[in-house]
C-alpha cells in the first residue's frame, strides 16, 4: 500500500491559515473530495513551499485522482527535498509508468523498493532480462494475480524471443534446428526437413531433432522413417518417456506388436500414471494375444482418467475382452459405464474429453 506522508506536525510559527488549510485538505482526502483536498493542499504548497509533506499531500490527491500529469511535479519536488520519502518515491515511478515513462520511473521505484512495478516498468523500458527476476518475486507473493502472471509470461516471452534472434542471426546446428522448428510449426515440412538434416550434419548428436523429424513423419504415416528417427533419439536420450512412447507407436503401426509393447511398457515406467501410453499398451498387447495384460492396462486407463475419450476407448475394449475371459459381470460392468460416457458426451454436445 502507497504510505501517504500527511503534514501532521507544524513548527509553533505556522500561521492560522497554514494550518487550516492542512487540515481540511485532509478532511477532503478522508472524504473522498479530491478537487478539495487538490485546491487545499494547493493554498498549503503556496504557504509552505519548502515543506515537502505539503507536495506529497497534493501529489497524492492529484494521484488518487488519475490525474498523474499534475501529481509527477508535486511528487517531484517532494522527493527533491526528501529522498527518502519511499511512499512519494513509489507514487512518483508509477505516476510516471501509468504515462508511458517507463525509464524514468524505475529509479523512483528502486528506492521504493516496489518489486511488481519495477518489473512492469523494466519490462516497458526494454529490459526483459532485468525484469524477470522481480516479476518472478512478485508472482511468488501473489500466484495467483492475473496481472502479474501476465507481465511475468510477457516477459519470458520477449526474452525468448530476443534469444531466439540472436541465435538465428548466426549459424550452426543450433540455428539450424531453431529455423526447422519454426518451419515445422507453420507446417512447411520439406523446409522444415532441409534444416533438421543440416543441424544433424554439423552435430549428430544434437538431441531432440531427430524426436523432431519422428513427429513429422508420423503425421505423414510413414511410420518406418518415424521408427529409424525415434530409435535414434532414444539412443541420445534413453530416459525420455516421450520417445519411448512415440517409438512404441510407430511399431505399433508398423504390425510390430512385440517391440511396441516393450517400448510402451518402458515407457510407463519412465513416467507412470500417462492414460495415453496405457491405452496405446493394452492395444499393443490386446494384439498379441495377452488379453489378461491387456485388461491391465485399460484398467489403469479407466482408474486414472476416468471420464474421458481415452476412458471411453478403454471401457470399449475392457468389455470386449472381459467377455473373451470369462468374466460376464465385470463385461457388462464396463458395457455399462461405456454407455453412460458416450452418453454424457451426447448431452455435452460431443465425446467427453
């Protein structure tokens, strides 16, 4: 809260109306009054101009009152007497921020030591890199405000990209890797592909390039060049649950139900509780012909996400494959709890999620 520096303490010289004048402009601030208290607190800079409670006093009314053009001078020339004012010092740097002087304000706001502002204000000066750390500090005190949240993502987000310039403005397989992946997003996939195999050629083990260029193909269907790329990430990072998964995948498709398994079953032990990996695995292994292992599998689909498309495929096949083992109640059990999610998901105007 912006400590407001009240003149409460007058030498025995002050005049009559001196004081008078200071104390209705404080009525007229504790009223809510601003053109009051702005034209009292006027009379009382005029009677004591040397006084730098009687600036803060107006600056704070033209502050309280937005009016940030008329509250800058008067907390100026408070701060000039009295430096450490920090109230008038943190009035003064957001007065200057709200009107677009960023960089003038983040020595008032230092002093003030106003960690949230200053941030906003390195941010607005240009200064992603200095601003993170306060903005960090202020998301830690307050996790929850929008407002901060908002300045801290800004932050990383302009750092990010001031990174991401400077390493594209040279070359190598960094650059390389950073052109392929901006290529990929905009879904330009041979140039995407031309500089994916240019980073590889300058550096081999680069790791995630070859994951990179798994994803592409596996959105083309060629599962057999998505398998070579994907067996070749996870020889550069074998304790990667994702590769694991996406290489269990493409086996998968590719009608090698054995080696799916096992890279699926890795993968779930790499990162357990994933429902995707565990459906994809009870597929795998429905396919094999284990349909007790299988059953495993959906069940931990159904236990861990338990209302959602993947639940739904799960429920689908856990009563195909209870009815093949025999067990006719646990069947019907999920027969049941199929037909109530598709359901719900009708009354929701789509498969629930």
């Amino acid at each position: 809260m912006i400590l407001i520096v009240l003149v409460t303490a007058l030498a025995q010289a002050v005049t009559p109306e001196l004081r008078e004048r200071v104390e209705n402009g404080l009525k007229a601030r504790a009223a809510g009054n601003w053109e009051m208290a702005i034209r009292e607190f006027t009379r009382v800079v005029e009677l004591a101009p040397d006084l730098a409670a009687a600036h803060v006093n107006l600056g704070s009314a033209y502050f309280a009152s937005k009016d940030y053009g008329r509250a800058v001078p008067a907390l100026q020339r408070a701060v000039a007497l009295n430096p450490e004012l920090a109230g008038a010092q943190q009035m003064l740097g957001t007065a200057l921020l709200a009107q677009g002087l960023a960089a003038e304000a983040i020595p008032h706001l230092e002093k003030a030591k106003a960690t949230a502002l200053l941030g906003v204000a390195l941010l607005e000066a240009g200064k992603p890199r200095e601003a993170v750390e306060p903005l960090e500090a202020a998301v830690a005190a307050a996790p929850d405000d929008p407002d901060q949240l908002y300045y801290l993502g800004r932050a990383h987000a302009e750092l990010s990209r001031l990174l991401m310039a400077r390493l594209l403005a040279g070359a190598g397989p960094r650059a390389e890797q950073v052109r392929g992946e901006a290529a990929m997003s905009a879904g330009k996939t041979a140039e995407a592909e031309k500089h994916f195999r240019a980073a590889l050629a300058g550096r081999p083990d680069l790791p995630k390039v070859h994951a990179a260029l798994g994803e592409m193909y596996l959105e083309q269907a060629n599962y057999a060049a998505a398998e070579k790329e994907f067996r070749a990430e996870a020889a550069l990072t074998p304790a990667s649950a994702e590769v694991a998964y996406k290489l269990g995948l493409s086996l998968a498709n590719l009608g090698q139900g054995e080696a799916a398994a096992a890279e699926l079953e890795r993968s779930l032990r790499l990162r357990p509780e994933m429902p995707q990996t565990a459906l994809e695995l009870g597929k795998a292994l429905a396919g094999l012909g284990r349909a007790n292992d299988a059953v495993q599998a959906f069940e931990k689909v159904v236990a861990w996400e338990p209302a959602s498309r993947l639940a739904e495929a799960a429920y689908l096949q856990l009563a195909q494959l209870y009815r093949k083992l025999g067990r006719v109640r646990e069947a019907a059990a999920a027969a049941e709890k199929l037909r109530l999610l598709r359901q719900a998901g009708a009354s929701a105007g789509g498969a629930p999620r």
